[in-house]
C-alpha cells in the first residue's frame, strides 16, 4: 500500500502537470480491486475457513502476476520512449545538419567565383546567384524576370537563342561554347559556358547555366595569334622559316614558312630523310655529313646547301641551329632556314660586275707595269739575239764548232721560253675569265707575280726581301684572282716608299700557317710589309671602303677588290701599323673549304 501510495499521491497532488503512465494507471486499478475485495471479506458475511483462503490466495496470485506484468510493461515502455526520444534527437539533428548544408550551398551559390543562371524556355531570368549578377554590375533582382539576352552584344544574341534552342533539344545533355557577356556599364567579358536543359515538377523546362570568366585567358590567347601572326608575317617577308628538331627520334617541326621554302606539304613533323630527297645532289652528302656530326656532338651548327625543286629550279637556303637539352635530358635544336636565292643572284650579279671592275684594275696595273712588263720580254729577247750571233760565229768558222752552236741554240730556247713565259702571265691577267678554283701554290704564285715586277722594283731601288715557307699544303683558290691581289698588294708597298730617302726601301713578302688558328683545318697567311710612310688609325678604317684612296689620282677600287677577292675564297685581308715606320697588309686563306661553302 505503502508502494502504491508513493506511486499515486504525487499524480494526485498534480494531476495537470503530467498525465498517468499505462503503468501507472494499472498499479491503480489492481489497488483499488484489491482494497475492494479486503473490503468485502471484512465486511460481508464471514466465509468458509477454506473459501476465505483460497480468496486471498487468488487475491495474492492476481496481486503477483498484475504487479509482474506492470514491471514489463513499464520496462516496454521505457524502452519504446527511449526509442522515440531517440528518433526524435536523430531527426532534429538530421533537421539542423540538412539547415547547415542548405546554408553552405546556398553560400557557395552565391558567393562562388562563378556565374549560375536559371532561365526558363522562353530565355527569362528564374535565378541568379549574387556573385554573377555583381560580375555583370547588377543586383540580383535587376535581372530577376528580365530576358537573358540584355546581358549579351546585339551580334551575339542569334547565337544565345541557338545555343539554348541545343539545350531544350538534347534535354539532359551539357552543352559548352564561348561568348562574350556585356556589363551594365557597357565593357564587355569573356565568358565560357556550360548549360543543361532539366524538368521541374510539373513538366516545366528549365536551362541552368554556369558561367566562367576567362576574359584573361582570351586577353592571352588573342596575344598569343596576333604574336603568332606577326612572326609567321616577318617569317614571310624575311623568307626566313623556323624549325625544331628532336636528335632521339629524328623527328623535325617546321613553321609554315619552312614548309613555303621547302614546297612540301604542311604536316605535324617531318623526317631527315624525306628533306634530304630535297636536297641538291651535289650538296646531299655534305649536308648529311653536317647532320651527323651535329647530332653526336650535340654543337651549334651553321651550313648553306641547294635545293632542287620538282620543276627543275634551283633554290639557296642558309640554315642555322642552337643546341638546347630538353627537360627529358634529351638534346634537340632549334634553328632558323633563310632562302638566300635572291640575295645569291645578287650576289652573282655583284660578283660578274666586281670580275669585270678587277679585269680593268688589272689591265691598268699592267699599263702602269708596261715599262717593267717590256724589260722582262726584252731581257729574254736580247739574249736571244746575242746567242743567235753567236751561234753563226761558230757555225762560220772554217772548222765548225758543233758543241758550241748546240749550246747557244739551247740558250735560245732557254730564253725564248723565258720570255713566253712573262707573256702568258700578262695574258692571263688580261683575259677576262670566270672563277677557276683549284689547288694553288701561293709560294709559285707569289714568285710569278714578282717576276713581273722585278723592274718596277729595280728603278725604285727597292731591295725584296722573300720569306716563303717551305712545303706549304695547297690552297683551294683561284690563281688570276690571287695573283691580283699580291700584285695590289706589292704596288702599294711600292708607292707607300717612293717618298723614303732617309732609309733603305724594303719589302718583305712572307708565308706561314697561321699560328693563331689551331683547327683541324688551319690557314695560310700571306703578309706584306713595306717601311714607306705608314698609315694613320684613320685611314686604317676606311681603306678597304670603295671609292676610298689617299692617292691624288687613284679611283679607290683597288684593295676594296683585293676585299672581296679574298672573302670570296673564305679569307681575310687586314692592315696594320708596323712598330717601325710602314705597314703591313695581310691576308688568310683557308687549308680546305668549309661545309657551308656552297
């Protein structure tokens, strides 16, 4: 009872506050049926002994099994509240998390870097989030309801309403182009967009539109082809190509303009082999040789070649390669390719007229050489005689003297030779001749020209001095043209001392191998030095110039010819001052012609 009032008072006390429990409810009712059948067996008429017993043994039973069945259902009970307290704190927080991520998508909607539209079929603005609207200067309500098409240039709206005609064909399917968008302001904006066509409930089409800005990346790409368009433009007027070749593989990518030059078909890369079919015969070998060694030493190199073209014409390129290491640690060249056949006419043309300007040099020289050129012919001429004369003394004697008569017809011919010899010589700097290059030895040369000059040297009282090397290899030059220039070269030492009378006059002729080259190929070096007046820094610098002299009746041609005579053999002719009084004048020749030589 006492357990039973604890349970029931407090709910009595405060029956508002908190209705009854199932369990509760039943302690009562098995409370009150119990206090009823007490009640009873007080007050009714008094029962059997063994009825009375048994009453109240069912009374305890029922008792028992009522307060068994409460404990159970109170611990069902617990339990199912628990449950439900459980679910209840579950579904709350699965409410507060799917609060906090709407609010961070919401969040990410409209602040992310990019621009979401959602329009409807017909093109009007359903959505925008805020970071799109600012993008274009508007707030989101200006462009809520509004047609999307006033944030597009007037010429490209027809492709607005294609793009999006795409989208509601294709339902589902992302769609992507670029385009420019127009602010409030006006400025415009590079944009790329991705765009799908969905339903909404109730079967409504609908675009949702990402928008991103790449108006730096356009700025970029627009740079980049109008760069690209102006190096293709200057490669086109330069006739100049580029190319790029990976030694590994062999592989060769080429500009447009290398492809123009070369007339093949434009292609991602292209092989040596299929260039070297382009190639002029005679240069194939040579060029393939400079291939080779430039990919097993992995140098710079520079070379010149033909290209015979399929109608039969003839072009001249000029390339030239840089040696880099790729990030593989592979080696690969990048290089430029120059048709040069305009500028070799030119060339050409520059050279016959220079051939005929030199012919007329020579011929003035040997005009001014006359009186010289005569002493060496009659020299030869006069002993011709005086041995003829001789020769009929002893063949008039009474006896004749044979061996005598053989020995001044032998000296006859001796000189006659002799002096056929000075006139082929002067023959050979007259005739007008094209380029005849072929091994040459400079010391031979030099001695032929000084047998022309001997007089010249003789009347000057000028002493000559030869320091020829001995065993010199043979150049690969053109002996009229050589010849020229040591006689050029002779002439002015010869001038320069004219006004020397404190000192004796020297000229001193020297050949050597250059001491300052040191490669395989080497070169020859042929000096002249005079001790005549000298020459100032001044004049030293303007010498070669053409139309440039310090005579009072010279043209200024001479050693601008000298000049090109002998950079056409791949040398280089120089002056200096000597320590003493005069100067020397010198020039290289190289051992054998280098591979770009064409």
């Amino acid at each position: 009872m006492l357990d039973g009032q604890l349970l029931v008072l407090p709910m009595m006390r405060n029956p508002t506050t908190k209705p009854w429990s199932t369990e509760q409810r039943l302690l009562g009712g098995m409370v009150l049926a119990w206090a009823g059948t007490c009640a009873g067996l007080l007050l009714g008429p008094e029962p059997a002994a063994t009825a009375h017993l048994a009453a109240l043994a069912a009374l305890i039973a029922a008792l028992a099994a009522a307060l068994l069945m409460m404990r159970v259902v109170g611990r069902t009970q617990r339990q199912m509240e628990a449950a439900l307290r459980g679910r209840a704190s579950g579904e709350e927080r699965a409410i507060e998390a799917l609060r906090n991520s709407e609010a961070q998508w919401k969040e990410v909607f409209e602040h992310n870097p990019v621009m979401y539209f959602m329009v409807d079929a017909t093109g009007l603005v359903l959505s925008v989030n805020t970071f799109g609207a600012a993008q274009l200067g508007y707030t989101v309500d200006e462009l809520l309801g509004q047609s999307v098409l006033q944030v597009f240039a007037a010429e490209d709206r027809d492709m607005v309403q294609r793009n999006v005609a795409a989208c509601l064909d294709n339902i589902g399917q992302t769609q992507g182009w670029e385009i420019r968008k127009v602010r409030k302001d006006g400025s415009r904006l590079w944009v790329r967009e991705n765009a799908k066509a969905v339903r909404r409930l109730g079967d409504q089409l609908i675009v949702l539109i990402a928008c991103e800005d790449i108006t730096e990346r356009k700025q970029a790409e627009n740079a980049l082809q109008q760069s690209e368009m102006y190096l293709t433009e200057a490669q086109r007027l330069s006739h100049t190509g580029s190319f790029g070749w990976h030694v590994a593989n062999g592989e060769m990518i080429w500009s447009e303009e290398t492809f123009r030059i070369f007339e093949f078909d434009k292609a991602p890369c292209i092989k040596h082999g299929t260039v070297l079919q382009r190639v002029h015969p005679n240069d194939r070998t040579r060029v393939q040789r400079t291939i080779d060694r430039a990919s097993v030493d992995g140098k710079d190199f520079e070379h010149g070649y033909r290209l015979l073209m399929p109608n039969g014409a003839i072009k001249y390129v000029h390339a030239r390669a840089h040696a880099v290491t790729n990030i593989s640690g592979d080696t690969e060249f990048i290089g430029a390719v120059t048709d040069v056949t305009a500028r070799k006419r030119a060339e050409s043309e520059l050279h016959e007229a220079q051939m005929n300007l030199a012919h007329v040099t020579r011929v003035t020289a040997l005009g001014e050489l006359a009186a010289s050129i005569a002493h060496e012919v009659n020299q030869p001429l006069a002993a011709v005689v005086t041995n003829a004369a001789a020769c009929l003394r002893w063949l008039n004697r009474a006896a004749p003297d044979l061996n005598e008569a053989r020995g001044a017809v032998r000296s006859i011919i001796s000189d006659g030779n002799r002096a056929g010899e000075v006139i082929q010589r002067v023959r050979a700097l007259v005739n007008k001749t094209t380029d005849q290059k072929a091994p040459l030895d400079i010391n031979a040369a030099i001695n032929e020209v000084i047998g022309l000059v001997q007089h010249e040297l003789q009347s000057h009282l000028i002493s000559l001095q030869l320091d020829l090397a001995p065993a010199l290899p043979p150049v690969i030059a053109d002996r009229i043209q050589l010849q020229q220039v040591i006689l050029n070269l002779v002439l002015n030492g010869i001038e320069a001392m004219q006004p020397v009378t404190d000192r004796p006059r020297e000229l001193v002729i020297r050949t050597r191998i250059d001491p300052a080259k040191h490669d395989d190929a080497g070169q020859i070096l042929v000096t002249v030095t005079d001790c005549g007046v000298g020459i100032t820094t001044e004049n030293a610098d303007r010498l070669f110039d053409a139309f440039y002299t310090t005579k009072a009746s010279g043209m200024g041609m001479g050693l601008s010819i000298c000049r090109s005579i002998v950079e056409a053999h791949r040398g280089r002719l120089s002056v200096a001052g000597n320590t003493g009084p005069g100067a020397t004048f010198q020039f290289t020749l190289p051992l054998r012609e280098e591979d770009h030589a064409w």
